[in-house]
C-alpha cells in the first residue's frame, strides 16, 4: 500500500494499521505479550513495541505543539539528533521495563487518539503542503504523521507477526 497523500487516506490508512494490530496482539495472552522475541531486536516483546509505539506518539506531540507555537522542536528528543537514534529508542526500551501491558496499552490508546486528533484537526493542505510549517523543515506535517503512525504501526505489525512465528 503506496504511502498516504491525502487527509483522507492518511486518516484510513492509520486507523487500518492501527486497528491490524490491535487485532493482532489480541489474540495473545499477556504471558505471549511478554514473552522474549528471538535475538536481534531491541524491542524484546510485544509490550515493548506498544511502549515503543507510544512514546514515539508522544515525541510528536511535543513537536507538533512546540512548533505550532513557532517554537524550534527538540526532534528527535532533547539530548538526542537522528544520528542518535539508536540511543534514544534504549532509553525510550528502558524507560517502559517496569510498566504493565495492560498499562502500556492503555497509554497507547490514548496517545493513538491525541494523534489521530491532530489529523483529523487539519485540512489537506495543511497535512501535505511541504514547508508549510517551519518546523517541518523541508518537508509536510503528514509525512511527521504517516512516520509516527500508519507506517509506525505497519512496522510494528510486522515485527510482532514475524518475532512470535520465530518462537
């Protein structure tokens, strides 16, 4: 599936993938949701993707409200560029270690709903004019949404569905 260009799809395409994985992890116990994926990931189990998926909803709120007040964004985080991304995701990992998944998935679907607000709170050109927004850069509001949402979740359905085949 191509990448959003429109409110419309931007809106649909999140709200699939999100509800994709809901379906997903419902089907899972939350010993399954606990239980370690095979080596190689940092996210070591379901509940840590979700927590994951969450503070990264969080990160862009902060931009989102930061920058609509002509504030510059803290982007990724604040002690932390692109380049150091890595870091950030470990101490985003160890940060949710002693949260419960029912917990996490509670704040998720919180954040889920913050996020999905801002979208539904812009028109299209708003969401897809690129430089619109100084704190967009070179790019537009819904390429920051289509990241942190309808492809976040793709990505996180993916790895769940592949790590728990693994096990």
């Amino acid at each position: 599936m191509p990448k959003p260009t429109t409110k419309s799809e931007l809106l649909s395409q999140s709200q699939t993938n999100y509800q994709n994985l809901l379906e997903l992890i419902s089907g899972y116990t939350d010993a399954v949701c606990l239980k370690e994926f095979p080596p190689g990931t940092l996210n070591r189990n379901i509940r840590d993707v979700l927590a994951h998926l969450h503070h990264w909803h969080l990160l862009f709120l902060s931009w989102y409200a930061d920058g609509m007040k002509d504030i510059k964004p803290a982007m990724p985080a604040k002690g932390y560029t692109w380049k150091t991304m890595p870091d950030l995701n470990k101490a985003i990992w160890e940060k949710y270690q002693d949260v419960e998944m029912s917990d996490v998935k509670d704040m998720l679907s919180h954040s889920y709903q913050e996020v999905k607000a801002v979208i539904l709170k812009h028109n299209e050109e708003e969401l897809f004019e690129k430089k619109k927004y100084k704190w967009t850069g070179s790019t537009s509001l819904g390429a920051y949404l289509i990241a942190n949402a309808s492809s976040h979740y793709k990505w996180a359905y993916k790895l769940i569905k592949r790590a728990v085949k693994k096990k």
